[in-house]
C-alpha cells in the first residue's frame, strides 16, 4: 500500500516541536492517554519492539511520542488530511466515498493512514521509516476514535462551529471534543493530574466497560485493521454531537455532561485497540479478534 510519499524528517529535529505545548487533534492529552493505555495492554515482545522503535526524546514512553504527528503536520502538509475522515453528515462512514484527501486524492484519510501505517510495520521490507509509521499509526488510532474526526465536510468537523465553553472561552466544536471536556474533567475531577484520569478511564475497563471490552478489538470486515469500524462509530457519535451545539452558542454543564462519558470511552477503545494492533504487528501475537472475517 505505498500511496504515501516517503518521509524525509529527521526525527530529531522534530523533537522540540513536538513538546511544544501545542494541543491539537484530540489534543495532547487525549494521544497521551489513549497511547497510556495501549502500553499498559502490549506483551513484552511488542513492548520491547516498541521501545526499540522510539525516538530518544521519547524516553521508552511511546505516550509521550504520540503527538508527534500533530507537530510535524506543518511540515508534512500532505498528512494533514490523514487525521480525519469527515461525512456528508448522515452519521456513516463509507471508506469508497469518504476516504480522500481535499483534493480528491484517494485514501488519504485516517483509515487509510492507519491501514498503510499497520501494512508498512508488518512488513519488514517496506522502504517506509519504522519509527515514524508507529507515531502516526499509534496518533492516527486516537484521531479516529474522536468523534468530531469524523464529522461533517461542511464544517470541517465541527472547526468551523464558533462556540463559547462555559461563558469564558471562545473556541469551537471541534475543539471542545478534542480538548476542552478532558481539559474541565481533569481539573473538576483529578486535580490536573492526568495520571489519575488515566487510572479512573482503566478502572471503568475493569468495571463498567469489563463485559464489552473483550469485543472492541474484534470486527467482522475484511479490512486490514478495522479502522472502517472505528471509523463507523465516530461517524454515528458525531451526530448527537451536534445537537445543542449550534453556531455562536454557549456550552456548558448539560453539554459536558453528556459528552464526557463517550469521551471517556472513545479514549479507552483507541487504548486497548491500539495495544492490540502493536501486539499483532509486534508479537505475532494471533490475535484472531482483530482480523476475524
Ligand atoms: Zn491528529
């Protein structure tokens, strides 16, 4: 699947960009935290491969790597329509129909950055750089489960829709799901600690979510990865997200509310299905719940 152009980044010279405080695409925060949790899921093998893959600046943390994509995209203008799949706005995702570039350019979206990225790390005689096919492949994971990543065309997935977070601040829709709820959550409820909404979003997979969570890694398609499926979801989620949250209007409580635990649960599903993907492409683990047909 090599429809993508070579990278020609020298990693380290990314580094300081990426640790700007630079917060975009589910923010920081929210890559930090799906990237968290898919550590805490990799066997040792696929840990160790990670590790091995990861830039120097990153420490061994692969968490602290996965904004890395969001820093470089002004360099590499021609990622920058990998981190979405936006829709017409009839709540689907359709791969043949979505799956383009701004231009037109086919498969230039986010499933087909995480099919690519998935395809070129499995194969060891790919001409593409391994470290930055795990940081996009790992980034790109957390995008897709964004629901506003799949939002409408029309208004860039919400960027457009100018809206007022708590009387306080301007920004707008999209930027409300990928910053602003994790943002009032961490500090309403963890103090600003972001360990410790990583340890509560981990307590409800062993809670809450325990029952369900052994399915989210399985999917019935064909497709390389299943991001068609991750995809599909975000699309159906980012309906209910629009509602309330008209041009110019104010969000607050009833708004966060309501968004907060799809958030919650959207950042542990990109967690535990990226772990599994790293685990399959890493351990040769048969992970039969990602690829079952
Ligand atoms: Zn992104």
């Amino acid at each position: 699947m090599g429809f993508l152009p070579l990278l020609q980044v020298v990693l380290l010279a990314a580094a300081a960009a990426a640790r700007a405080p630079a917060a975009r695409a589910w923010g920081e925060e929210g890559h930090f935290m799906t990237c968290k949790i898919a550590e805490g899921f990799l066997t040792s093998e696929a840990s160790a491969a990670v590790k091995g893959l990861l830039p120097e600046w990153a420490n061994g943390e692969l968490a602290a790597a996965c904004s890395w994509p969001d820093a470089v995209r002004r360099q590499m203008p021609w990622s920058s329509s990998l981190h979405f799949a936006d829709t017409p706005g009839d709540c689907k995702f359709s791969y043949a129909r979505d799956c383009h570039g701004t231009k037109g350019e086919k498969d230039m979206c986010v499933v087909g950055g995480i099919n690519n990225y998935t395809a070129a790390l499995q194969d060891s005689s790919s001409p593409y750089n391994r470290t930055e096919s795990l940081l996009f492949l790992s980034h790109f994971l957390g995008d897709i489960h964004q629901p506003m990543h799949c939002g409408r065309t029309a208004d860039l997935g919400g960027n457009t829709i100018v809206v007022t977070w708590y009387n306080t601040t301007k920004t707008n829709l999209h930027k409300v799901w990928d910053e602003k709820v994790i943002e009032t959550a961490m500090n309403r409820f963890y103090k600003d600690d972001r360990s410790a909404m990583i340890q509560a979003i981990k307590l409800n997979l062993t809670n809450e979510w325990s029952k369900e969570e052994n399915q989210w890694a399985a999917c019935y398609t064909r497709t390389t990865t299943c991001a068609d499926k991750y995809a599909e979801e975000s699309a159906e989620l980012s309906c209910p997200a629009y509602v309330g949250a008209e041009q110019g209007s104010n969000l607050e409580d009833e708004y966060f509310f309501s968004a907060l635990p799809v958030v919650q649960k959207r950042i542990a599903q990109g967690g535990v299905r990226l772990g599994a993907i790293l685990n399959q492409i890493f351990s040769g683990k048969n992970n039969s719940s990602i690829q079952s047909s």
